[in-house]
C-alpha cells in the first residue's frame, strides 16, 4: 500500500513538471498576442489623420498667393504675406563632449519678429541671423494662419507648414509601433530587430520633415527610409527562419 503511494505521488509531481512548461509557453503566447495587438492598434491609430495632414501639405506647395498681398487665414487656399520687422536677436549655444574630452557645439540663432498677427521667435540660419538688424523689415509669407517663409535684407528661410509637425510625429510613432507589432508575432526574441526598427523611426520623421520643409524633390528620402526597413525585416526573417531553426533541425 505505501508503494502504491509513493506511485502515485511521483506520477503527481510528473505531471507538474510537464504541465509548466506548457503554462509558460502559453502565457508567452497570449503575452505576444496582446503587446501585437495593442501595438496594431496604436499605428493605426496614429497614422489615421495621416492623410488630412499630408494633403494640406501639398495643398500648400500648390497653392498661388493671395490677392491683394493679403496675410492668409485659417481655411484660405493660398499663400499670404504679412509685414513685420526684427525686433531683438538671439543666439544660444549648446556643447557636449565626448570620452576624450572633444567638444562637439551646436549654435541655435533666433529672431524676434513683430508683426501684427504673427510675433514671435523665429528660429534661422546663420546667414540669416547675421544680416538682420535690429529693425530691419521683414516680410513673412503665411499658410492657414502659420508663417511658412521669413526674409529678411535678402536672405530667406523656410518652415514647415503648421500641419506638417503632427504630421511627422504620427508617422514616427506609427512607424515604432509597427516595428513592435512585427517583433512581437514573428521572432522569439524581438529586442535586436525592434531595436534597429525604432532606430529608423526618426529618421524617416526627419526625412518626411525635409519633404515636407524643402520640397517635393526630397520625396525619394522616405521611400529609402522605407525601403532600408523592408530590407531589416527581411534580414530578421531570413535570420530567425533559417539561421536559428537549422542548428535545432540538425541535433534533433
């Protein structure tokens, strides 16, 4: 009788053993189910009012200028232009160093511009910064109530239009989400691939803010972004189909 016991105490422990491990996997499973899911649906939903952005945005780079020289107001299709002058200057500048003790500065310039709807500081460039006067006239071309284009004494500086930093904030977050999403159905250990993913997100946000600062002739920048993507992607693919499963093919 205490034989029969101990028999069946054994085959209860057995049976603990071998069922943790599939309590483990299953609860890594759902784990992944639920981060994929959670991060679909939060690239989606950043990348929804995607399309009302980027079509104002080439709205803008199509659009004539206002008649009559006119400031432009939020809903106008057309760019405007407002008077102002340059009240104060200021420029800021910020340094790090390195393990060997190198500096590496970088100088911001900024200008106080007055104008009766449009006052602000305007960040510039430094040829910019340089000619300007304190007092010297600037003209300000404006979209949908956002100044777009600032010149002054013959140097001129462009800005994105008002729509375009959301804009470039939802595809990078679209962009990272997706890159968990990926990582967390198809590899076993998504920490490298998400790593190099979200490392292309701001770059392809800096690249859709060149499009959308410069011109359409930069279009190429996202599409290599994207394609520097496709091609990581394919990289962990081929690396957890072929590269990881053949060794664990080859013992068994």
């Amino acid at each position: 009788m205490a034989e029969a016991v101990s028999l069946r105490g054994n085959d209860q422990s057995g049976k603990g053993r071998s069922g943790a491990p599939v309590t483990g996997r299953w609860l890594r499973l759902w784990l992944r189910l639920l981060v994929a899911t959670a991060a679909v649906a939060g690239s989606v939903l950043a990348l929804s009012g995607t399309e009302a952005a980027f079509r104002d945005a080439v709205l803008y780079r199509q659009a004539p200028h206002c008649p009559q020289h006119r400031d432009s107001r939020p809903g106008d299709r057309c760019v405007g232009r407002a008077d102002g002058r340059v009240a104060d200057k200021d420029m800021e500048q910020s340094c790090t160093s390195d393990s060997n003790g190198a500096q590496n500065c970088t100088t911001t310039y900024e200008l106080l511009v007055k104008s009766p709807r449009h006052t602000g500081w305007r960040e510039v460039s430094g040829s910019t910064f340089g000619a300007a006067r304190r007092g010297s006239h600037a003209v300000l071309r404006t979209w949908r109530g956002g100044v777009v284009r600032l010149t002054v004494r013959g140097r001129t500086d462009s800005f994105p239009p008002p729509s375009a930093g959301w804009l470039t904030l939802r595809i990078m977050l679209g962009w990272a989400l997706a890159g968990v999403a990926l990582g967390a159905v198809l590899f076993k250990v998504p920490g490298g691939f998400v790593l190099g993913w979200l490392v292309l997100s701001p770059v392809l946000g800096l690249a859709v803010h060149a499009v959308l600062t410069w011109g359409p002739e930069l279009r190429w920048l996202p599409v290599a972004v994207c394609g520097v993507g496709g091609l990581w992607l394919l990289a962990g693919v081929f690396s957890e189909v072929f590269l990881k499963r053949a060794p664990s093919a080859a013992r068994s």
